[in-house]
C-alpha cells in the first residue's frame, strides 16, 4: 500500500486515463524502462502491453477468472486511497476541503501521500472510515486507447494463467 508514484497537478475533473498519459511512468512504461512488469487498471484505461485492464464483456471462464483477478489485485490500490483519505481528512470531500490555490494543494496532496508512506514504514494504524464515500466512477476508456499489442499480451495472459 506505498505510494510510488503521485501526479497531483490535474483537478479532479480531468480523467484520469489523461493524466496516466501525461506523466512520467506513461513514458517510462512505453519506452520498455520497467521490462515485462504490468500495471493493473480499471475500465477507465485502454489496454496496453504493461497496463492490463478488465475484459469489459468476459464470454469464458478463462476471461471471468482474470476479471476476478484483476479486480482482487485493484482492490489494493483502493483500499490505499481509502486509507489516504482516513489518516487525511482534508483529502475526503465530506470531512473537509482544500480551499487553496492549485499548486498548493498539489503539494499537500503530495505531502499526505509521503506522510502516508512515512506512517506505514513505522507501523502507524489508522483504520479505515466506514462512512467514506466511494469515489464516482470514471467514464470508460475510449476503444482507440486500447492498443492492438496490449490486447494480445492481454489474451496470451488469459490462455497461458486462467
């Protein structure tokens, strides 16, 4: 649950497969710096060779396996931003908000998120606010995001693990 990687300069109106596209692990990933690693998304994503997302209608065991998957391993990431908005309130709508100028509220985002990793190197609970509200969800990728190669890799992991 550490954050690794943060881009906190869009408001929250711009899609979030936007700014992936614009930040540096996009061009990291694209450029074959991380190898054969993957990252995991949600349908708000297209599908590339490092950033497998659901099947958006499975027809096979194989691909309802892999949604299932897919799904437990993208748990994680939202039980980390539930845990975020937990330990920071200011971060969570309904317990607060960040009236401040835009690059100063990046970088409380950016700070929350270091004081996050800080908090779990050290073993510092917080346990999860059962009244968060969940986040609304994004709209789904564009067909012309998912790329042709990303899609096989996708199928190759299907048939070689499900």
């Amino acid at each position: 649950m550490r954050i690794l990687s943060v881009m906190s300069s869009f408001p929250g109106s711009v899609h979030d497969s936007f700014i992936l596209r614009q930040s540096a692990l996009f061009r990291k990933f694209e450029g074959g710096l991380y190898g054969d690693g993957w990252l995991v998304g949600d349908a708000a994503y297209g599908c590339r060779p490092w950033l497998m997302t659901p099947i958006l209608q499975p027809a096979t065991a194989r691909q309802l396996a892999y949604n299932a998957a897919l799904s437990a391993t993208r748990s994680v990431i939202e039980r980390t931003f539930d845990l975020l908005k937990s330990r920071f309130r200011c971060l969570e709508k309904s317990g607060g908000a960040l009236l401040y100028a835009p690059r100063k509220v990046a970088r409380i985002i950016l700070l929350c998120c270091v004081f996050h990793n800080v908090a779990l190197r050290h073993g510092i609970p917080v346990a999860i606010d059962p009244d968060l509200r969940p986040d609304p969800p994004c709209a789904r990728a564009r067909r012309h995001e998912n790329t042709v190669s990303g899609s096989q890799v996708r199928q190759h992991l299907i048939q070689t693990h499900f």
